[in-house]
C-alpha cells in the first residue's frame, strides 16, 4: 500500500458482519493500479446505528465514498441524498458518492455489474429469454438490469410467491411492454438461466432449477462467487450449456464502484 497522507482519499465499507468482506482488498488494489491516492477501510456497523454513522461521514471532507453491503443496502435508501433512477427502482443501494458540499448519492451496481459481466464474457441478454430463479436483493437488481438491457421476456421463478409479485409489480411499472412469468420455472422454455438465489454456497445445497430440463442451447449464469464452479454450473456443463460465473459480476462492478466514487488519478 501506498503512504498515507493528509491528502489520501478515504473510502469504506458498511457491513455487520464485516470480517468476509472482499471488496477492500479489490479496490485498494485497484486504485493503486490507477495511481489514485486512497485507501478503503472495512466498518463495522450495526443496523441501529446507521443513521448516526452516515451523518458522521458525511461530515468527513477526506471522504470519497463509501460501499454499502448485508443488511443496510435497503434502509441505506433513505439516507441518501439522492438516488439514481435504477437505485430508486431497486429500492436499494449499494454503493455512494460524497460529494464536495456533504451530499451522499446512492446508486446499485449488482445488477448493472451482471449484465455488464454478461456483456464481457459474449453473452448479450438483449432480445433474450431469461429465467430469474430467486426475487431477494440481487435478484430485484438484477431483474431491472436486464429489463434495462432489453431482454423480450422475464421468468421468475422464487419460493415465496409474494416476494415475485413485488418484483413483477414494480417491473410492470417501470417497463410495462416487459412480458414477466410468475409461472414458468421450466429451464426449457429460456435463452438464459440465472441463479439469484443463495443455493449452491454450501456443498449439499439442492438444486435451484430442474437441470434435467436444460439444453446445450442455453447460458446458464450464476451469482454465486465461492465456490466458483456451483452445483448447477457443473449440471449445466455437463448438459452442454454455456456457463457464466458469478466473478465477472463482481470484476465489473469493482471498475463501476471505482468510477462511481471518483477513484482517477
């Protein structure tokens, strides 16, 4: 790491717990490859005590931005000076911007993160087939990236109904010509199968879809980082899909964070 000063770039991230957390070590190194002077800390913070702790960085002037993760990327919304449309959209918000007068600006790069990673790795989802398995906070980002990106049709497919009704509500809202199925879990009947949910983290995790039901016609794309090759992506290997991992959503929203919160040399 490069010296710190009193003109070092201050930068965290809010999370309880926070010891997993990766992006520090991502950023920093990032913006030392852009020759930006900063630093990234992780903060331990506690939902109850958010408020108090947002009004207290916003009074740092050395304060670039900071990185928003589980539980706070919802109740950060409100705390926020103002939110980027897919941010408002979402409902939630994942990464900020302080600006020169104290303001925070809010804005989620999960979703716009995986399609750009899927954008990376040649899998375009304009014009696409998508089956969404899961409808929780990335999900809910993800579904409005790619309703951004011009997919023809969205499936979602989730073990609470009432969740995927919220998102095909607030979906029908923001783009009404967008054809979204609550109904339509079958692989099958899609261009591209994304797992949103939490399945396949833990070795002995069922299977989020019927793989029995894939083809060698489809992208089957995951969220999940670690382990890198998930159950389902080694089923969709072997049914000869195209599988996409879940590192390049995280690659790409590094590169959007670092740009959102001004990390230039």
């Amino acid at each position: 790491m490069t010296d710190i000063s009193g003109h070092t770039r201050v930068y965290a991230i809010l999370a309880d717990p926070v010891h997993h957390v990766l992006t520090p070590q991502h950023l920093n190194a990032l913006m030392r490859r852009r020759g930006h002077d900063g630093v990234m800390v992780p903060v331990h913070v506690a939902a109850g005590d958010l408020a108090t702790v947002v009004a207290g960085l916003k009074g740092i002037k050395s304060l670039g931005g900071f990185v928003v993760t589980v539980p706070h990327k919802t109740a950060i919304v409100a705390l926020c000076d103002e939110v980027s449309r897919q941010a408002e959209l979402v409902g939630a918000v994942n990464c900020i911007r302080r600006d020169a007068e104290g303001r925070v600006i809010g804005e989620i790069l999960d979703g716009l993160g995986f399609v750009a990673g899927l954008r990376r790795e040649g899998f375009d989802p304009k014009g696409r087939r998508v089956l969404l398995l899961g409808a929780g906070g990335a999900a809910n980002a993800i579904a409005f990236a790619l309703a951004e990106a011009g997919i023809a049709n969205l499936s979602i497919a989730n073990r609470t109904r009432a969740k995927s009704e919220d998102l095909a509500r607030r979906l029908a809202q923001a783009f009404p010509a967008l054809p979204v199925q609550l109904d339509d879990a079958d692989p099958a009947d899609h261009d591209i199968v994304v797992n949103s949910t939490s399945l396949g983290l833990a070795a002995g995790d069922p299977l989020p879809v019927d793989v029995s039901r894939l083809t060698n016609r489809q992208v089957v794309a995951e969220v999940i980082m670690q382990p890198p090759v998930t159950a389902l992506l080694a089923a969709a290997e072997a049914k000869g899909c195209r599988v996409h991992y879940g590192l390049p959503m995280l690659e790409c929203q590094l590169e959007m964070m670092a740009d959102f919160m001004g990390m230039t040399p």
